[in-house]
C-alpha cells in the first residue's frame, strides 16, 4: 500500500504563511491536483494543518490528525504521533503537512514517494518551510510543467520524487 508525501512549496520551499497556502488559492491546478491524487485515500496531517482547511474532514477521504488530544470532529481520527496515524491507515495514505510532519515523514522508510508541486514563486514573508531533500536518499523520477495562466497566477512543475533504494 502506497505512503506518500503531497506538498506544494515555492522557490525558498514555502509551504505556509499565517495558516494558510503562502499563495492563497490561485493555485487551482495544484488543487485539482491534489485532490486527484489523495481521494480514496488516507490523508494525514497535523493539528496546525487541520485548523488551517477549516477544522473538517475533507470529503472522500479518511481523515487523520496528529494531535494530543482528539479533535471531536465526526469523520475525523486522531493520532497521537505519526507512527501511530500511520498505523490506523488503511488505504493509500499521503502526508499533506505540516512542516514537522513533513520533517518526521522523511525518516519513514515506508514513505517511498513525495509528489511535490514546485511553484515558480518566492512567498517573503512566508513562516513555515518544507524540509531540504536529502538528495541521497531521494531521486526525481517524473517532472510535468505547467505554464502560468488566467486561473493560475504562477508557473509550476509537477514534480514525483522516489526514494533510492538501499545500498
């Protein structure tokens, strides 16, 4: 069963910038990327990252948050580290973030595959990153380009990376 990282960052690997997206919504390409790739899936996040899409689950997908406590929210399961959200998944499951998720993800063997979202943009007053790939470890296999357009504000790429198989 797949284990991932999806992540969307900038050009200094932005992710956020006071709880949300560090370009807003004006991504919709990402979007639609994002939720083709995880519907049907698990996705799990943080407690951070939760409160920043509304505190709800995202529909058609089983929700599970990295918390100390539980959220209360119908639809949702807690976690109280990401062992234990990894062990209550049962489909396909992304980590969608965020930045110490992400940190913790990386070091996961199981997690052999990052779809990342390189967006052509620097976001300056951004507050919180994405983890410097260790190139090592990780090999880019597969990079799709997409032009900026009308709904798009900024040029981004497509990009999946896999983890190296050990030596």
């Amino acid at each position: 069963m797949q284990k991932a990282i999806i992540v969307a960052y900038d050009t200094n690997r932005a992710i956020g910038r006071g709880g949300d997206l560090p370009w807003g919504r004006s991504l919709p390409a990402d979007l639609a990327h994002f939720k083709r790739l995880t519907r049907g899936g698990d996705i799990i996040m943080g407690r951070k990252t939760f409160e920043s899409i509304g505190s709800r689950p995202l529909p058609e997908r089983e929700n599970i948050v990295i918390s100390s406590r539980p959220t209360g929210v119908k639809g949702v399961l807690t976690a109280v580290n990401l062992s234990s959200a990894l062990a209550l998944s049962r489909y396909p499951t992304f980590i969608i973030g965020g930045a110490q998720v992400y940190g913790d993800a990386l070091g996961v063997p199981e997690i052999d595959t990052i779809y990342a979202t390189e967006v052509d943009a620097t976001s300056p007053d951004a507050d919180t990153f994405f983890p410097e790939l260790d190139m090592t470890v990780w090999e880019e296999t597969d990079r799709v380009h997409r032009p900026a357009d009308e709904a798009n504000v900024y040029a981004l790429d497509f990009v999946i990376y896999r983890r190296k198989a050990a030596q």
